[in-house]
C-alpha cells in the first residue's frame, strides 16, 4: 500500500499528519520483516537446490552408467542417453535459477534493506527527537507566567529554534517517506519480475504450463518500466517541491488560521489548543481542536472519535480571560453556564479563534429577526406533552419525548424544505420541522415570518406541542407548494448550495409564490362551511348538561408583598400560592368526589337555578359585503380548524383583522368562543393581539373569563394579557370571574396580579414571579392541555344572574 504524505500537512503537525506518520511507520517495519523473512527463505532455497542438484547429477551419472551397461540395447541406450542429455539440461536450468535466485531475490532485496530501510530509520530517529524537542518548547512556553519576562523570553526563544529546526527535519523526513514508498514498488516488483522469467527459462519445456502466466508476466514487465520512469520524475517532482517550501519565509511561526464555513471537509476551523481540564488540579492538555456544524470538538489522536465540548456554539458566548496566570487564555460559556476554558499558543492565535466561534454564531443567527427571537423566547417557552392522559402535574417537556412525538406526524420524519432526514428544528408558527441548515434560513427571515426552536434544546409546552402536531409538514406543503409543480420550481434536495435552499424559502414563504390563490366563489363557499361547521360545534356544546356547582375550595390565607392577606370581598374566597395547590389537589374529577368534598365543607351561596347561559353575543353568520382572507380566519378560528388558519394566512390575511360587521371581533376573541386552546395559541405565535377588544371593549381575557375557559386565561395571562382593562360595563376580567363564582379563574388573576405587584415593589430587575407561582400557572397549563375536563366545573358568565 502506497501512503503518501502532504508536505504542507506535516508544517501543520497536525493529527492527520501524526496519523499518517504512525500507519508509515507501521507499514515500513512491517515491510522490512517480510522482506528479512523472504531473503531468509531464499538462501534455504538455494541451498536446499543446490544439495538437490548434486543428488540429481549423481542420479544423471547412474543413468548414464545404465545406459552404456546397455550397449547392446540400442534403444535403451539412446533413450537413457537423451535422457540423461535432458535432465543434465535441466541440472543446468536448474543452477542457472539458483544463481538468478541469489542476484534478484537476496543481493537485490539486501540491498534494499540494509541501504534504504536504514535511511529511515536515521531519519525516523531525528524526527522523534526534534519532535519531543519541540513538544517540551511548547510546553514550557505555556508555562512560562506573564510577570517574568525573561523567562517567557527564553521559552519564546527555545520555541522559536525548536520550531525552525523541527521545520527542517521533518520536510527531509517526509520525503525520505515519499521517495521510499515510491521506490519500493519498483524494487519488490524488478526483484520478482526476473525471478519469475527465470523460472521461466527453467520451463522451458513446460511452456504450455506458463502460458497462462506469461500475459500478465509480460504486462508486469510493461508496467515494471513505466514504474521505473515515473518512480524517477516523481522523484525529481518531490525534490523541488521539498526545495521549494525550503525557501519559503518562516519568520512568521503563527500558522494562519482562517473560519472557512463552506470547506470541503465540513471543518470551519482547527488547530491546537490547551484546554484547562474540569478536575481538582485543573490540569492543562494540549489538544487538537475544531469547529465544526457549530459544535466545538477536540481530539487527541487523529483516529480517535472526536469529544464534543459545545454541543451547539450558536447558544454560547465567548470572551477573553485574563484574570488566570496563563497568557492568551480565553473562555467558551455554554448556555448552563458550563465553561470551557483554553489557551492558543499566541494572541493572534487567541483573537483568530474567538473571532471564529463569533462567526459560528454569526453564521446561523442573522441580525435580522435575532431580538424579535429573544423576546419569542421571554413570551412564550417551547411546548409540552401531548399526553391526554397524563398525570396533570407532568412538567414540561424537553429533548427525546418532544422530538419523538413531532417526528411521529406524518411528514415529520424529512425536513419540510428540504427533505434531509430527521430534522432537529422546527417553525412553531408554522407548525413544521427543519434541518440545522433551513432552521438558520428560517431564522434569517425574521419572527415575523418564521420562529424556529430546538426540538432536543428547548423546553416544549403542551399547547404548543399539540399546534406542531396538528399541523405539519404535510399539511403546510400543501398550502405553501400548492403551485410548485404547475410552475416548474425545483424543491432542493440534502446537499444543495445554502444559496440555492435559502432562495426557494424565501420564495416559499416570504414571497409565496407557490401558494394558490383561491377564486371568490371558492372564498366563499370556505368561509361558509367554516361557519356551519362552527354552528355545528356550538349546538354539539349547548347540549351538554350542567355540570353541578363546585365546592367551596378549601383554602388558607396567604400575604401579599406587604404581608396582609388577600380576600374576595365580593365572593369571600381567599386565594393564595398554597391555597391554589391546596384546590388543585381538592379539584374534584367525578360526581362523586363532589359530593364528598361537598360534605365536608359548605357550599358557595349560588341561585338554585340558573338561566339560560349568555356570556356573549351569540355566533350568528351573515352574509359579509366581501369575502376575504381576513374572513376565513375568523370563522376558521372559531370552527378550530387550524389547516384553514395556516391557509388563510398564507393568503394575506392579517392576524388582528377585524369583523366590523360583528361588533368588531378579531380572530383571536372567535378562537376563544370557539374553546380551543391551541387555536390560541396558533393565533398568538404569529402575532395576535393580545389585548386588542371589541365593540364592548371586551379583550380576549374578557371572553376567555365569561365563557369559564381557564385554560385560555391561564395562556393569555402568561403572554401579558391585561387583566386591569375595563370594557364598557367598567367590568375587568376579575370582577367577571368573582360575580361568576369561578374559583379557578379568580386564582388565576388575583396570582397574576399578587405576582405583578411583587415584581414592580422589587424594582425593574427582579425575576420574573417566585417559584410557586411559576408552579400554579404550570399545572393549570398541563392540566388545560392533558385533562380539561377538570377545569370545566363552572357554569359560563351570566351578566344578568343575580
């Protein structure tokens, strides 16, 4: 096996290079060993054929004397006379072969060894010297404290020396490698070529015997020239380029370190690094580091599988260090404030390197879209379980279980844009999953157009993982590719260019140029079943019997920021931190767990019958003056239909439009009459307002409270809804829920607000509420998602019960 070696590899002295080096050497000493064992075998051959010969002379000499004791006999005696004749020719034949044996196998293949083998192994010897020379230099210049000069001057010096001399030794190393491995094909194949047509001059009269040999006997012999002429001008070719890179200026002993995000090897960056290890000692180890997919990795072999120090660079930061003894030390932080600290040999080296990690990040995280991104992240964690049987105080999930549950849609498993299997991303607001390479495309359009999160980094919430899950690739391609084909546009495959991918989805979606535009008549005829399916919905929920009013929840006093306990003047509840997990606890699941709760304390003071529910103006459909996009979201919206949402959206329509025909309710307000959840928050993720109201001055909190939907309150309080705002009753969300009864609700609120004032009274950079708030609104949240029917124990808002 021919192994070369790159001279400019070996300046690198990389692992590459020390790999090569170790298979060379490894294949060299193997290659002497064999050559050593078959001129061994060679010279018992020959001996072993020249004691044959002898025996066979005296056996010739016996047929012979057999043939003149038969003179008589004419026949027998020219018979054994030719063949005699013929195995004396043979004898011959047999030490000519032993004699071409000895000059091709042992004196050619000796020589081989003992001349060239021992060149390097001379050489071998200088490189593994300068080599732990240099070794020791780089170490003791590491080591060297910034606050004694002269010994960093001295170690600067000896590394200086060191490196220029290593320079020397190793290009005459490799290409002492080079020129033996060329020449070693040359050398085995003469010495065997002229053994074999020794062999075939010994059967000569055998010749049919070779015949099938000599083709490729002659071939090799064709080719054993041809290889002689190129071992030569290869030689010549590698002794000028050796020459060559003699020359050239080393002055500079920094190797030039450039981030390169397009290289051929998928490889940004790499060089040497020391790393300061995570034990007690903090020990420092010299490592091979790179950067490649946004993952910083090192190494310290080249064969070994790489280990990942930063899993993921775009959600690190970087920064100097010099509050450590070591010079040119800088720091990688990861986002759970792991720290991995290195140091490069130089500070050029250490501004090369932290200038590459920023411009890993920079690579995937355009500037456009980055703060509407973080303010995504403030607003609204990822998503959750998609359990609907889960035990409802299951937390949020995170990694696996939220990746297994998206990639089980199907149309999943691929990337939307691109088709690269098992994704890793996904577009909440679109509701599909990305590749690593589409998910820092979709980032560069802004979260105006898409909102890309993690499904193995980020945590997931239940309503937003249900939105991923009934929606899509499938169904988005359907919508945003509608087109695709009638207009001939190429869908990109695994592998294409970043500009061509980064084309298409920028035509797929900000442009929307594949999406069909649907005539007026087939506007129509949507908007109408959306609104008949909607009718449907509601009669399906009018039907449904009372549910018996709750009990009275049992629950403690609890202070406020300034100690004093907080009371319901109006219904007498007392709601606190612990009261609420003591409720939910109390939270009855069946008739009879009501009453035995019912049993051991009073009911709430509630009308022993109640009249016909009218928290709001009842979903009636008119014919509109137009039909619009705007239109089919807001019956869509209502009718739960989240397909016909992403459809009209893709259409134009504007997610805050509002029906001035129906006392200028938005889709969102709809979504609320229409009880679902993750409507909401589809209508939320691509920028619905939250706090904008109607006619009545009713906001979607307003709705959300009458209509005893707790979970859609719970959402719209975590999404900064405004709960103080008064509709033109002069009637908030609180005084609503407290006329209605509405325990869980009124927790809710009063929780939000107890946790708005203890923000505002610890100054502007307080956290963001305490743990057991944090809490509360979690389990109202997976409980929203995973069991509703245990928040549906309220009979709605009625403005007119007394």
């Amino acid at each position: 096996m021919k192994i070369t070696v790159d001279f400019e590899e070996c300046l690198k002295d990389s692992p590459r290079f020390r790999a090569t080096i170790e298979e060379v050497e490894g294949d060299v000493c193997e290659l002497e060993s064999k050559l050593d064992k078959l001129v061994k075998l060679c010279i018992g051959m020959i001996d072993a054929g020249k004691a044959y010969n002898a025996a066979n002379k005296q056996f010739v000499s016996g047929i012979r004397e057999l043939a003149q004791q038969s003179t008589k006999d004419e026949v027998i005696e020219s018979s054994l006379t030719k063949f005699a004749e013929s195995l004396q020719e043979m004898i011959n034949y047999h030490t000519i072969l032993f004699d071409q044996a000895q000059r091709s196998i042992k004196t050619q293949l000796q020589t081989f060894v003992k001349d060239d083998l021992r060149k390097f192994k001379e050489a071998k010897k200088q490189f593994d010297k300068v080599s732990e020379e240099k070794e020791a230099a780089l170490i003791k210049n590491a080591q060297a404290p910034r606050n004694k000069q002269h010994e960093v001057e001295e170690a600067t010096n000896i590394l200086t020396a060191t490196r220029k001399c290593f320079r020397h030794i190793v290009l005459d190393y490799v290409l002492q490698i080079n020129v033996l491995q060329s020449k070693r094909r040359s050398e085995i194949l003469k010495s065997m070529l002229s053994f074999m047509y020794a062999h075939l001059t010994f059967f000569h009269q055998g010749y049919d015997l070779f015949s099938e040999l000599q083709p490729l006997m002659k071939l090799l012999g064709g080719q054993l020239d041809q290889l002689v002429v190129d071992a030569a001008k290869e030689k010549r070719d590698m002794e000028q380029k050796h020459s060559t890179i003699q020359q050239k200026d080393f002055s500079n002993d920094d190797t030039k370190l450039e981030y390169n995000v397009d290289a051929d090897n998928g490889i940004a960056m790499e060089g040497y690094l020391f790393k300061r290890a995570s034990n007690a000692f903090k020990t420092w180890n010299r490592r091979w580091f790179s950067i490649q997919n946004n993952q910083l990795v090192y190494q310290k072999k080249f064969k070994d599988n790489p280990t990942v120090v930063v899993e993921d660079l775009r959600l690190c930061t970087v920064k100097h260090c010099e509050d450590i003894e070591r010079r040119f030390c800088f720091e990688v932080v990861s986002p759970t404030n792991r720290s991995c600290m290195m140091q490069a040999d130089s500070e050029k080296l250490r501004q090369a390197w932290i200038k590459a990690v920023q411009n890993s990040i920079a690579t995937a995280f355009r500037d456009k879209g980055d703060d509407g991104e973080k303010l995504d992240r403030k607003s609204s964690t990822s998503t959750g379980s998609l359990d609907s049987g889960g035990e409802p105080k299951e937390r949020s999930l995170k990694g696996e279980s939220a990746l297994q549950k998206v990639l089980a849609i199907p149309g999943n498993a691929c990337c939307c844009d691109c088709g690269q299997p098992d994704p890793r991303w996904a577009s909440i607001n679109l509701g599909i999953t990305l590749c690593i390479q589409c998910s820092g495309i979709h980032r560069s359009l802004g979260v105006h157009f898409s909102k890309v999160r993690s499904l193995t980094l980020d945590t997931w919430e239940p309503e937003l993982l249900k939105l991923m899950c009934e929606l899509g690739n499938g169904v988005i391609n359907q919508i945003y590719e509608a087109r695709r084909e009638e207009l001939g546009a190429r869908k990109p495959h695994p592998g294409d260019p970043r500009h061509e991918v980064e084309a298409y989805i920028k035509a797929k979606y900000v442009d929307r140029r594949f999406v069909r535009r649907p005539s007026d008549e087939e506007l129509r005829n949507k908007v109408v079943s959306l609104s008949k399916q909607e009718k449907r919905l509601s009669s399906s929920s009018e039907h449904l019997p009372p549910r018996p009013p709750p009990p009275t929840p049992k629950l403690r006093p609890a202070s406020n920021a300034s100690g004093q306990s907080v009371k319901s003047a109006d219904s007498g509840i007392q709601n606190s931190a612990d009261g609420s997990r003591e409720m939910l606890a109390n939270t009855p699941s069946n008739n009879s767990l009501a009453d035995a709760e019912a049993a051991e304390s009073p009911p709430m003071a509630m009308p022993a019958t109640l009249p016909p529910p009218s928290p709001c103006k009842e979903v009636v459909f008119y014919e509109p003056k137009e039909y619009s996009p705007g239109l089919q979201l807001y019956w869509a919206s209502c009718a739960r239909s989240l397909p016909d949402m992403a459809e009209a959206l893709a259409h134009g329509a504007e997610v805050n439009w509002v029906n001035t025909e129906d006392d200028k309710r938005t889709p969102l307000i709809m979504a609320v009459q229409g009880g679902s959840l993750v409507t909401c928050e589809f209508l939320l993720q691509n920028a619905a307002n939250v706090n904008q109201q109607d006619a009545q001055g009713r906001g979607p909190l307003h709705h959300a409270t009458m209509l005893g939907h707790t979970g859609q309150v719970c959402l719209f309080l975590k999404r900064g809804a405004n709960q103080n705002a008064a509709d033109i009753d002069e009637k908030t969300p609180l005084t609503i829920a407290v006329e209605a009864a509405n325990a869980d609700i009124v927790t809710l609120l009063r929780l939000a607000k107890m946790n708005e004032e203890m923000r505002e009274a610890e100054g502007p950079y307080s956290q963001s509420g305490d743990e057991t708030y944090q809490d509360i609104f979690q389990d109202f949240t997976h409980m929203a998602s995973n069991d509703p029917d245990k928040l549906n124990r309220y009979q709605p808002y009625d403005p007119q019960r007394p």
